[in-house]
C-alpha cells in the first residue's frame, strides 16, 4: 500500500532533482515548488499501490502532468486575450491592445463573482471552445450537471458586465 515513510524519504532525497527538472520547463521557480509540492501531496493522499521501485515514475509522471495542466491554463488566457484583439480588429496599437487587455481583466473580474465549481467550467467553455459534452468527459461530472453550471456562469457574468457597462 501507499507507505507516507518511504514518499518522505523519497521527498528529501529527490525533492531538488525534481525542482530542478520542473523549473527548467517552467522557467518560473516559484511555480515549479509550488508544482512540485502539488505533486508530493497528490502522492501521499492518491490510494495507489506505491513502492520503491514505481516511486521515482510517479513522482516524474505527475510533475510533467502538471507542467501541462499549468502550460494548458496559461495558453488559454494568453489564446483569449489574441482572439479578442482579432475582433477588435487586426492593428496592435497600444490603445487596441489596452483594450484587449481590460475587457480580459472585466472578464476575470466577472469570472470571479462565479462560484469555484461553475468558474472552470466557463473558462473551459469560453477560451478552451470546449463543448459541454467534452466537458463533462475532462471533468467526468454528469451533462445535465455541466450545462447547469455553465448556465449559472453565463447568468453572473452577464449580470457583472451588465453593470459595469
């Protein structure tokens, strides 16, 4: 069964190795200590069977599952802000990319009127164009549940830029 001694050694042992090998594709130490704590903790809280011998993968797999799930967050809000500046239209001034960059801001503003369980799903929805059914799959919640949360995004989202406009 999962052995919290044996993570520990392995945590102070290898703790560098792994920060290093995190901050290297990152370059962000910061987020790579935060990445890999997340990493130690999803292993000392996962039922897995984990020894010795299967410790050093885990602990590398979830580090790079990571790294990608921070790379993927990161790309969405980078994607939306280029989209929105496509439909402002197509010169990068600095007053259309000011204004690409506030209506981003009200939009995060707004996103954070919305309760946690809706918020993902909504960026999700908007900045990733995921359907609801592809949804429900990445976030194995049922449709119904999904469409619901989506529904009460968009209700609060609205409203805030309601007034504020």
């Amino acid at each position: 069964m999962n052995n919290p001694g044996t993570i520990e050694s392995y945590y102070r042992a290898q703790r560098g190795e792994l920060l290093a090998f995190v901050s290297a594709r990152l370059h962000n130490t910061d987020e790579a200590e935060d990445l890999v704590q997340e990493a130690f903790l999803r292993l000392l809280s996962g039922n897995r069977l984990i020894s010795e011998q299967t410790l050093p993968n885990l602990a590398y797999t979830l580090c790079r599952n990571l790294i990608v799930d921070w790379y993927r967050r990161h790309t969405v809000r980078t994607d939306a802000e280029h989209e929105l500046k496509n439909l402002y239209g197509k010169t990068e001034t600095a007053e259309s990319l000011l204004s690409v960059r506030e209506v981003s801001e009200q939009l995060e503003r707004g996103l954070a009127r919305v309760p946690e369980e809706c918020r993902e799903l909504y960026r999700l929805h908007i900045y990733s164009e995921m359907p609801v059914r592809d949804i429900c799959q990445l976030t194995r919640q049922p449709y119904k549940v999904v469409e619901y949360r989506l529904g009460l995004a968009r209700k609060q989202v609205r409203q805030y830029f309601q007034h504020v406009v």
